[in-house]
C-alpha cells in the first residue's frame, strides 16, 4: 500500500468577486520533500498558501493534512503543520525566547528543550533573550521560522522566507531545510518569485501563473540537458568552410558562424557526429563547449515567455 502524502491539494479553487485568484489547482506532495510554489508577485502563491492554513476560505475544492480535510477537522490537521505566512507577526516589546515561551503555552508537549532546540536551529543563541524590537527584518524571519518548529510539525509551510536574510543567512536557510526533509522527514513547501533560490532550495517545484497550475517539475529535470538541444559553440580554424560542411552533413541542425566559431543547436548525443565530420573535412577544432539551459530560461519557455520572476 502506497505511503500517505502529507499534503493533497484537490481542486483548488479561489474566487473573490468576479476574479478567479487561484484557479482549479491540484497536487501531491509526499513526506521528505522540499517542495516549491514558484511564479510572478500576484500568480496565486500566497492566496493557496493561505487557504491552506485557514486564513481565508475555500471557494471549491479540499486540502487534505495527513489525510485530514481541513474544511472537516481543521485542528487535527493544524496539529501536523507550522507555518509562516508573509511576515512573521511577534511581540515587540518580549524577547525573542518570551515570544516562544508564550507560543509553547498555547500548544501541548513543547518543553523548555525543544525551546532551546530550535533556537540553537535557527542560530538565534547569541540574541534570544534581547526585545525582538531591536531585531532586524532577517532575525525575526529566523524566529518565525523557530517557532513554526516548536511542535516538529510533519508540514512545515513558508511563504517568502529568504525575505530579508542576507546570503549567510539563505544559506543556512537552505541546509535547514534539506535537513529537515531528509533527516526528519518533514513536508516542506516553500512559495518565492526567487527562480535561483528555488533552484538551490527544492527537489520539485509547481509553477503557477495566473492562479493555474502550468505545471510540476523536478529541479533537476528543469535543468537537466539530457535528450535535450544544447547550444553549442565550436572553436575552428575555417569557419565558413565547417558551416558548409556540417548544413550538408547534418542538413536537420541549424548552424551559424560567430566570428571564429560556429554556433549550432545540438542533442549532447549527437555531439561525437559533428566533431567527427568536421575532423573528416580537414576542419581544425581548437574548442567544443555546450551551454547548459538555465532554470530561466526552462521557466520561461514553459510560461510562453512572460516572467515577472526575478533571477
């Protein structure tokens, strides 16, 4: 019997007025994965997020915890998931290990271990016990982030959360998170406009635009040329002759000269064939280098080329 997700999401579906925000949406996500909500400010990331914690309503459609509609049961499904919409709301005037004692009260099994735990995690050691007043936007996203840990949720849910970390700090973000994944298990999903974030960050992500599902790649396949065209630039002694050469060798492959290389269009099988035929045609071949298809690149082509995502 196949092992429950940890999150379902069926048919999703937002409607505010006469605006469908998010539109129709459906996935699956299994325990153990850094999953991502990727697309432009406005496609819909943070209203799913939303529904899915309970801030706003349903229009239409379940969101499913552990088996768990949350429409059914919302408190035995809140019980497996910690979360950070938008930006964590805490108490100014408390310090930082106040603001989650006062959390652990309101929950059941937090003990004062799993408080220091999840300081130490988020590497807030050295200033948990200062007013979160004198916090930068960075430090109170790292306790956010502790306290959505406090009950080892099987669901952990964060909504921009590089937002005003500094690159030691994203990085550190990253490694928490796989750790988590892998070592604990945990669900994570994870919503940016971040495409080299969210490339670094998760394993599969889900690209939304316009509120629709366009649709749901692992990080590697978007990245991976395998099977794929590469473009390809080759270094020769003779130029126009290895143009002429390979349109005739290889009359499928779109070939162009640049200055002293030739530019084409090549699967990385097929590589071998054209260095061949040029050394068969007394072409001299100083340099072969193929250029991998960035994450931006894939993301726009399968949003039609209209991207609001920043690199």
């Amino acid at each position: 019997m196949a092992e429950q997700a940890a999150v379902e999401i069926r048919n999703l579906t937002k409607v505010i007025g006469k605006k469908t925000i998010v539109d129709n949406l459906s996935l699956t996500i299994p325990k153990g994965e850094v999953f991502g909500f990727l697309g432009p400010n406005g496609a819909g990331k943070t209203t799913t997020i939303r529904m899915m914690v309970g801030l706003i309503s349903i229009t239409k459609g379940q969101v499913l915890i552990h088996g768990i509609d949350i429409s059914k049961d919302f408190t035995a499904a809140m019980n497996h998931v910690g979360a950070i919409v938008e930006n964590p709301e805490m108490y100014k005037y408390l310090t930082g290990y106040q603001n989650l004692q006062h959390f652990a009260n309101m929950s059941t099994g937090v003990t004062r271990q799993r408080i220091d735990e999840v300081v130490k995690l988020v590497g807030l050691e050295q200033r948990i016990h200062e007013k979160v007043k004198t916090y930068s936007l960075g430090m109170r996203q790292r306790l956010g982030l502790a306290q959505a840990l406090l009950r080892k949720p099987d669901v952990l849910i964060l909504d921009e959360p590089t937002n005003g970390l500094d690159p030691a700090g994203i990085r550190e973000l990253r490694d928490l998170l796989r750790y988590l994944a892998n070592t604990e298990g945990t669900a994570v999903i994870v919503s940016s406009h971040l495409l080299s974030e969210m490339e670094l960050m998760c394993d599969r992500v889900a690209i939304i635009q316009a509120g629709k599902l366009i649709d749901v790649k692992s990080l590697r396949d978007m990245v991976s040329n395998e099977g794929a065209q590469l473009a390809t630039e080759i270094e020769v002694d003779r130029p126009e002759a290895a143009v002429v050469l390979l349109q005739t060798k290889h009359p499928n492959l779109a070939v162009k000269q640049n200055g002293d290389k030739i530019e084409l269009m090549v699967a990385r099988d097929q590589i071998p064939s054209v260095v061949h035929s040029l050394v068969m045609g007394d072409v001299k071949i100083y340099a072969v280098h193929s250029v991998n298809k960035s994450l931006e690149d894939t993301f726009l082509e399968i949003t039609g080329g209209s991207s609001d995502v920043v690199i």
